[in-house]
C-alpha cells in the first residue's frame, strides 16, 4: 500500500509569505516573520514618525481598515504587496505619489510645447 506522509510546515519552507516585521522610527527591519493567515506584506508610515512593516491580510489593507487597526497613527501612507520580503526598508517612500504627479505634470507641460 501507498502511504501519504503529511508535509510539516518546517519542510514546506515555500508555502507561507515571509514579510520583515518592526515598528520604529529608523524604518531599517532585521527581523522576519513567516506569515500564518495573512497574504500580504504591509509597510506603514507615519508621517513624521515611526514605520511598521508586518504580515497582514490583503483584505485589511485599507485606508479605513488601516486606521482602526492602528487607531494611535493618525496620518499615514502605506503600501500591501504580497511576494517574500517586498515590504523591505527600500520598497516605499511616502515621497513617492507627490514624484508621481510632478512626473506626470512634467508630461503634460512639455506635451503643449
């Protein structure tokens, strides 16, 4: 007979996402956790303050969700992706959607030129 043996979670080092994880002010993360439930990296910044990157649902990642989840931070911008460590110290600049839209203004001004 054929005998099915269960794969321990140890040895399907693959199957779950790992996302670094911390909550501080120099947003530079060492440490990694192994997400469980959640699918999805999150990296949060408070504007002025400190940076928290963890596992999160991406059905959590939300404005409004978000903000009830870490009801202390007030202003914020984030970003969920959902591969192995995307959430890293250099995935997410909170300068990144003001570049965005003078990039964009650039295009539209030298399109009338």
């Amino acid at each position: 007979s054929i005998q099915i043996k269960p794969v321990s979670s140890s040895s399907a080092s693959g199957a779950a996402l790992r996302c670094y994880k911390c909550s501080d002010y120099t947003g530079r993360c060492e440490k990694v956790q192994d997400c469980t439930y959640e699918d999805s990296c999150l990296t949060l910044s408070e504007k002025g303050g400190k940076t928290i990157r963890q596992c999160i649902r991406y059905t959590d990642c939300d404005i409004s969700r978000l903000g009830l989840m870490f009801p202390s931070i007030s202003s914020f911008t984030y970003r969920c992706c959902s591969s192995n460590l995307c959430n890293s110290s250099n995935a997410v600049t909170t300068t990144t959607p003001i570049l965005a839209l003078l990039g964009s203004l650039l295009t539209v001004c030298w399109s009338w030129m």
